[in-house]
C-alpha cells in the first residue's frame, strides 16, 4: 500500500507531520508561484507541438493552468504544507480543477529541472528591476555632484585631512562604484538568462522533447548545454549574492560617511526630518537610523552569500535536496537591497550640504602642505627635500598654532629665497582643486569632465 503522497508509490509508512514540515519549502517558495504557472505553461505548449500530447489533454492542461493564473493573480490559491513545495502544490491544486489528466503536465519533465526554471526566471524578471533603482541612485548623484563642482572638502586617507577636494568629486567616486555595481548585475543577466528546462531529473529524456521551444516561450536567451549542470547550477545566485554584497557594501561605506558627517563634531551634511529619527528620551537627538540601518543590513546578505557557497561546497551532482537552502537568501538578498537603494536615493537626495563647514575644515588645517611641497619643488628644491622642510614647518605649526599660510613672506625667504608672495595663492585650498589638471583628478575641470561623460551614459 502506498502513501498519499504525490511520489508516494514505493512508500508504505506515511512520514510524521513534522517531519513533513521540515523537508517543505513552500512557506517560501510560494514566492515563485508566477514562475511556476509561466514554466508549466511553457512545457505543455511544448508536449503539444512536439506531439508528446495530444491536443485535447494539453488544451485542458494550458486552460486549467491560465485559471490558476487568475486566481493567483486575485489571492484566491492557498497553498498546503503536505504538498511540500510550490510544484506540488500547483500539480495537486490543478488536479483538483481539471482532474487525472493533470497528472500528464510531468511527463518529461523533474521538479529538478522545474525549480531550477522557476529560480531563473525569478532572478531574471528582478535584475533589470535592481538596475533600474540603481540607474535612478547614479541619477541623484549626478545632481547633486553637479551642485557640488565647487564645494571644496577636506579629502581623507587613514580619515586624516589629506588634500582638499571638490565634494562633486567625492560624490562622483560612488557614481563608479555604482556603475561597476550595474555591469556586474548586467554580467549575471547572462548566467540567469539559460533555460535548464528539460534537463529532466539529471539525464535529459527519452521524449521528443523540444528545448528551444520551452526556452523561446520563456524568453530565455539559451539553453543550458548540459543536462546535469543544469539541475544543479546555482552560480547564477552566487553571483547575485556577490554582486549584492559588493553593492551593500558600497552602500554601506556611503552611509558610514554620512552617519560621521551629520554628527555634531563634522557637521558637513544635515540629513531631512523624513530620513531621520528621534529619541524617546533626549528631546535634541535627529538620529541618522536610515542610513544605520542600510549600513546594519549589509551584514545579512554578505551572510546569504557565505552561506550559499556553504551550502554548495560539497555537493556531489546533481541535484541533492540541500538545493532548497538557494531561495530564502535570494528572496531576502531582493527584499533587502531594493528598498536599501531606494531609500538611500532618497536621503542623498534630501540631505542639505553645510558648504561653509565643509570648506571651514580645509581652510584651518595643513592639507595645503602638499601644495607648499609642490611649490618647492616646481622652484628646483628636489621633492624630497622639500616634504622635509614643509614636515617641520608643520611640526613647528601644530607646536605654536599656526597654519602654512600664517607664515610672513620673511620666514619662508629664509627657507628658500625662491619662495615669493604668490606661495600664498598656493595655499588656497580652492587653488589646490582648481590646479589639478591630471585626468580623473578633483579639478574643477575634470570633475565637470566627469559629470559629463556621466550624463552621457545615462542619456541623462
Ligand atoms: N522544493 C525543492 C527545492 O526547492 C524542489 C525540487 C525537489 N526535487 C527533489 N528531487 N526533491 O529544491
């Protein structure tokens, strides 16, 4: 006697509920409940051409498969954990509608092969989603670089003022960032957009089937070439993993900046009320929890990523049930980094800029040492020599408190009597942007170059 189970032939002892619950995926899986009907469709219209059915059954099968369409479209299907998954599901759900001839859907085809399309065409209906929100990110920063060419900043290394920079400088570095963040999404499109329907359960099939066919209805660009490496790739999410961790964490150091620079001590930026929060005692805190939070939440895709490798290490081919652990950190890696984008867009696009605070920090500070060092050495001081004389004017400045541009025209003549009164135009830390020339450099220039060639690409 057999169990009641969909595969339950050659079993005798029906599996406790629990243990049933363990094994089921469809409290999540369910998520890809559109995929499921789209791949389904595909595969019977493919039986009828290829003649594996007769027209009549995969008539009945397309109708009863587009109703469950309509009622997935309104809420009306519920899903049952004895089904186990959101395959099963569906198969039982359309038994219950059409009746036996339902059964005939899975011929020539695997659940192995079938969740494999679903999770295809999942990822592939959501990247172009996740490079769009990143187009409209690149977009709000190229507006506000634009109203930044000439607010001039303190440029960090080891977060020590280094040399003063534009803040349209500093804000175009993440328009890179993001666009490499786009290439690698368009790059895993590649890997995503590979049908592996009909691979079956490991070996292909004995069936006429046809695979161009199920692949064309699915817009898929090709088909897997390989019938086991098609059941049991997963590297196409690994990517997604990795190119969303790469993203978060450029969100992430965006957010650390901005968390540092609305704090009392920076004060370069102000965040707007919507993007902040208050305190339940301190009546004065504007908390940046938005950007704390999209910081926070890199941590759990990095974990998905680490986790999925994790997952597939050892696994032998070609599909082991371990597979099942690919979705919910897929699924939670979508549901975190599109609204992250979203709202971080937002905040950047809102914050205000203390220009003034910005430009205070490079003006009382020794980030025009450089520039003194520069000036030396255009005069023939060899440059060695002269960062060792600007080193101890700065020593002697941070000793007695003053600054590279304190100094008296005599005092510099006694360094070197090259040094002349335009030494103090130099100093400027708007002289030090507006001289950079080089190409990709803080120049007002080049960083209008930039924005440029950035709209450009955007047809922006
Ligand atoms: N729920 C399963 C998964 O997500 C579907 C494939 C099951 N295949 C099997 N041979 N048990 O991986």
């Amino acid at each position: 006697m057999s169990t009641k189970k969909l595969w339950g032939g050659r079993f005798t002892t029906e599996s406790a509920e629990w243990i049933d619950a363990f094994g089921a995926s469809i409290s999540f899986d369910q998520l890809m409940a559109h995929e499921d009907l789209e791949g389904s469709l595909a595969h019977v219209k493919m039986l009828k051409h290829t003649k594996i059915l007769n027209a009549t059954d995969a008539d009945q099968i397309v109708a009863g498969l587009q109703e469950l369409q309509l009622e997935l479209n309104t809420g009306k299907l519920t899903f049952s954990v004895e089904n186990e998954d959101i395959h099963m599901n569906i198969e039982s759900i359309l038994t219950k509608k059409i009746g036996p001839v339902a059964g005939k859907l899975h011929t020539a085809r695997s659940r192995n092969d079938q969740v494999a399309t679903d999770l295809h065409l999942y990822l592939k209906h959501r990247l172009p989603e996740i490079i769009g929100v990143l187009i409209q990110l690149q977009k709000v920063i190229i507006e506000k670089a634009e109203e930044n060419v000439y607010t001039i900043m303190p440029g960090y290394t080891h977060l020590q003022h280094a040399q003063p920079i534009s803040y349209g400088h500093y804000l175009m570095a993440y328009y890179q960032m993001f666009k490499r963040d786009i290439e690698r999404f368009s790059f895993n499109q590649q890997h995503t957009d590979l049908s592996p329907l009909g691979a079956a359960a490991l070996a292909g099939t004995t069936f006429p089937i046809n695979r161009q066919f199920t692949a064309d209805e699915l817009k898929f660009k090709d088909i897997y070439a390989n019938s086991l490496d098609a059941v049991s790739d997963r590297d196409f999410v690994l990517e997604f993993l990795s190119n969303a961790s790469i993203l978060m964490m450029h969100l992430s150091r965006f957010c650390e900046e901005i968390i540092l620079w609305c704090s009392y001590e920076f004060n370069y930026i102000e965040l707007s009320d919507e993007y902040s929060t208050g305190s339940s005692i301190m009546p004065q805190k504007k908390n940046p929890d938005m950007a704390e939070l999209i910081r926070g939440k890199s941590g759990r895709v990095f974990g998905h990523l680490l986790g999925l490798l994790t997952t597939l290490k050892g696994l032998p081919l070609a599909y082991n049930k371990d597979l099942q652990e690919d979705k919910e950190g897929l699924f939670d890696t979508i549901k975190t980094i599109v609204p992250s984008l979203k709202i971080f867009t937002g905040m950047l696009s809102s914050l205000k800029v203390n220009e003034e605070k910005m430009a205070h920090a490079t003006e009382h500070d020794f980030s025009n040492a450089t520039e003194l060092a520069d000036y030396l050495a255009n005069k023939g001081i060899p440059f060695r020599e002269a960062h060792a004389i600007v080193g101890k004017l700065v020593l002697k400045g941070t000793q007695n408190g003053f600054n590279l541009q304190d100094i008296p025209l005599e005092e510099f003549k006694k360094i070197s009597p090259l040094i002349g009164q335009d030494v103090y135009e130099d100093l400027k830390s708007k002289t030090a942007v507006e001289r950079r020339h080089s190409a990709g450099s803080t120049g007002f220039d080049e960083v209008n170059k930039q924005i440029k060639n950035a709209k450009k690409e955007l047809d922006f």
